[in-house]
C-alpha cells in the first residue's frame, strides 16, 4: 500500500478502534447500571399502582398484573411471627420458580414497609445467572413484594463485547481493503501529476490526462495551462533569445565595415597614398558609425519605453509628419496621391511612437519608390482605420518578408547607396507588436503596400499602460 493509503487506514483504524473501545467501556460499566435503573423505576410505578388500588381488585388482579408486566407479585398478611412470615413468602415465590435462598425479610425491612416506606431489594439467585429485583409495599395489613427477573448483566455484556471484537475486526480488514482500493485510485492520478511536474521542470512540457470529474481533474488541468503557457513563454524566450545573439552579431557585422574603412583610409593617409578624397571617406564612414549608433540607442529605447496612450487625430499627425517631408518630395520630382476623407481620425495609442512609424514608413516611400509616385490612404472602417503607403518598387518577392529584419537593407536599394541603417522597419515592427496592432506589406505587380490597421480611439481620455 502506497503511504497515502497507509495513513488513510492508520487514521481511520484508529478513529474505529476509538469508537468500539468507548462503545465497549459504555456496554461494561454503564448499560448494566442503566438497566437496574430503568427496571427499578418501573418496578416503583408499578408498586405505586398496586397501593393505589382497592384490596380486592388487588387479589382479583394479581394474575393480570405478572402476566401485563411480565413480574412476580406475592404477598402474605404481616405476621410476628418473623420465621414462619418468610417461610411462606419464600414458599409461594418457589411456587412461582424464584428460588431464592438468601430471602428474608427482617424485622427492620418490615418496620420500614409499615411505616410507608417502600423498600427495594436486589436478591441473587445464584446458578440461574439471573437476579431477582423486588420491591415490598404494605397494603391494608398485607406485605407485597413485587419483583422481576434481571439477567446478570456483566455476563451478556462479555458476550456482546467479545462478539463487538470479532465485527471491530472484521470491520478493520474490510477498511484495510477499501482504502487499498481507494488510495490506489487517488494515488495514480497523483503520481502522474508528480511525473508531469517532473517533466516540467525538466522544461519537458508534457500533459497530465486525468479524468475523474473531481479536483484532481480540476488541478490537471490547471497544471495543464501552466504547462501550455510555460511552453509559449520558454519558446518565445528562446526565440527571443536567438534573435539578440543574431542582432549582436549584425551589429557587430555593422561597425566592423565602417571601422575597417576608417583604419583602411587612415593608414594610406599615414602612408601618404591619400588622393584628396579619403578624409572624405573617413568622415562619410563615422557618420555611418554615429547614425548606426543612434539608431540603435533610439531602438532600445522605444523597446524599454512604456507605452503613454492617448487619443489623437491621426491625419493630423501624418500631416506634420509630411511637412517634414514636403522639400525633399518636391526636390525628387515625387508625385504624392493623398487619398482621404475631410475630417479627423481619432486612434488612441503612444503618439510619439505612432509618429515614428509614420515617419518611417513616409520617408522610405520617398527614398526607394520607383515611379516617383507614393500613394497614401486613410480608410475609415467600422471598428478601425486602414493606413496605406504605397509606391513602386523593383523588390523581389523572396525578399519581402525579410525586410522587418534588422539591418536588412535590399541589394537594389544598397547599390544605391539610399538606404540606412536598416532598422528603421524594424523599431515600426517593435512598435506595432507593441501595441498589438495590425499591420503587414504586400508586393503586388511592382508596387509595395505598407499597411496599418489603427484600432478606433476607445475614448478621448489621457491613458497610460
Ligand atoms: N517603401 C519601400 N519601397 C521599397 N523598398 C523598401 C520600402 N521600405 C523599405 N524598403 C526596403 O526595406 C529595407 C529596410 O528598410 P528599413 O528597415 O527602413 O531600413 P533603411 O531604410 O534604413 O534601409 C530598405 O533598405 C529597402 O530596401
Ligand atoms: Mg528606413
């Protein structure tokens, strides 16, 4: 038996052995007396009715009252005569088979019952194993005793007690076998629940199937979500994880170009190779450094940063967004198609960040279309409002979806020399996660579309989270 089990049946053997002790104990010393007690009071109501009666009811009813309550009544006028007055009592109770050898009714007894008093006398009555109890009352001259048979109670209660032990120990085995059943039923559950924690904090996230419609279910499964939520947060902080050794390395890539220029440009300077243009060089390349940095540390600071909601127009922040813009379009020759309704948007979230990807999304529409031509477009739907950027691109499909990654910059656009750090699409990323909102691009017959799903604002109220 498994220790549950074995402390399930001490306890409860225990609790049972307690109880038939205590029953036993109440069997030995009390029954007996509550018995004497219970026959004597009977014996005193009946005495009382036989002095309330009438003297010749009383002879005329003697038969129905032993046969009614089931007692001894004799009786025989009181005489001086001390010997020959018990004799005859003695004689009529063998007449009726209460052999009392030990009977006998002395003058004091005899001065008590005349005087009124009613006198009880408990009378051994030896081989029979039974004792006889009587009661005497004086009626109109007569001596009554009434008395009743009681068994000797110790012997009986012997009996029932030894009988009690066999059925304590009967009831012990069946309880030895019940709770073996049953823990072992309890048990198996819990073992599987122990070896699935075990799992788990080998970070092996298994699932308990426990079925029994009772707690142990409930805890399953409740060990089941957080084994199912410990997953999804190990996975994605391996992935997380991955991701920075891989954004390390990048960085580390990054700086490494620029400073091997640098020391490149600086030693021919050293060794007087220098054609006019390699402090030029060297310059271009720390800018390169210093921009790189910068971006990294607005990066890490948008990732760190709690996000302070608010409720704004959102054409209102593309509009300051684009005036920012508005020389370097008309510089390009740029065509730009605005394509919105003539009244604000309101969106509630973090507006300087949502700034940030505005401005992103703008200013590489400007940098790498195409055609000259960016389109923009403000849908207002029933629970959100669609943003689209949109230009002309000469991107190839295998590369699109890795344009979120950071410092992913294409070959076309790096031949260029347009493009930055290549982090920009990945702090719009960030933000958007961020905020949960929706957002993805879409490569359709040489035009690329940026798209953004700003959830309605919920109300014009300051809110921070
Ligand atoms: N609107 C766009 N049209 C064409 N290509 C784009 C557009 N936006 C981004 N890209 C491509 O995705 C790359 C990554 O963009 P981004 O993360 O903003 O970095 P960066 O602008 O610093 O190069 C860019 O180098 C460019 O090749
Ligand atoms: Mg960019």
């Amino acid at each position: 038996m498994n220790r549950l089990g074995r402390k399930f049946a001490v306890t409860i053997s225990v609790c049972i052995i307690c109880i038939f002790t205590f029953s036993m104990l109440i069997t030995n010393y009390f029954l007996p007396r509550y018995y004497v007690y219970r026959v004597n009071q009977d014996l005193n109501a009946i005495s009382k009715e036989i002095t309330s009666m009438g003297y010749n009811d009383f002879i005329n009813s003697v038969a129905d009252l032993e046969k009614k309550y089931n007692l001894t009544i004799v009786y025989e006028p009181i005489s001086s005569d001390e010997a020959s007055f018990n004799w005859s009592l003695r004689e009529q109770l063998a007449k009726k088979r209460m052999t009392l050898n030990k009977f006998w009714v002395t003058k004091e007894t005899l001065r008590d019952v005349k005087s009124g008093t009613r006198v009880n006398k408990l009378y051994d009555q030896g081989k029979l194993k039974s004792s006889f109890l009587s009661s005497f009352v004086e009626k109109d001259g007569l001596f009554i005793v009434v008395g009743v048979s009681i068994v000797h109670f110790h012997e009986t209660a012997y009996i029932i007690n030894t009988f009690t032990l066999y059925v304590l120990g009967f009831a012990i085995l069946v309880l030895v076998v019940l709770v073996w059943v049953w823990s072992r039923k309890i048990t198996s559950p819990l073992q599987e629940l122990a070896d699935v924690s075990k799992n788990i904090a080998m970070l092996d996230f298994k699932k308990a199937e426990i079925r029994t419609n009772d707690e142990l279910e409930e805890l399953a499964n409740s060990i089941n979500t957080m084994s199912d939520a410990l997953k999804a947060a190990h996975g994605d902080l391996n992935r997380k994880n991955k991701n920075l050794k891989r954004f390390m390395s990048d960085i580390t890539h990054e700086l490494k170009t620029p400073l091997s220029l640098i020391k490149a440009y600086s030693v021919g300077i050293q060794d007087g190779l220098d054609d006019g243009t390699y402090v030029h060089t060297i310059l271009k390349q720390t800018d390169n450094i210093s921009a790189l940095l910068d971006e990294l540390l607005e990066f890490s600071r948008i990732e760190r940063e709690e996000l302070h909601k608010e409720s704004f127009d959102l054409v209102a922040l593309f509009q300051h967004c684009l005036a920012k813009h508005e020389i370097e379009i008309q510089l390009k020759g740029t065509h730009l198609a605005i394509q919105k309704e003539d009244k604000p948007l309101w969106i509630t979230a973090d507006r300087g960040k949502i700034e940030k990807v505005l401005n992103n999304l703008l200013s590489n529409a400007i940098k790498y279309t195409q055609n000259k031509k960016i389109g923009i477009r403000f849908e207002e739907k029933e629970h959100e409002i669609l943003f689209t950027v949109e230009n002309g691109t000469n991107i190839k499909e295998t590369e699109i979806n890795k344009i979120w990654e950071p410092f992913y910059v294409t070959e076309a656009s790096r031949s260029k020399d347009r493009s930055g750090t290549g982090l920009g699409l990945t702090i719009v990323q960030s933000i958007l996660n961020r905020h949960q909102f929706d957002y993805g691009v879409i490569l359709c017959e040489g035009i690329i579309q940026f798209y953004v799903s700003f959830p309605k604002r919920v109300s014009s109220n300051t809110k921070s989270s």
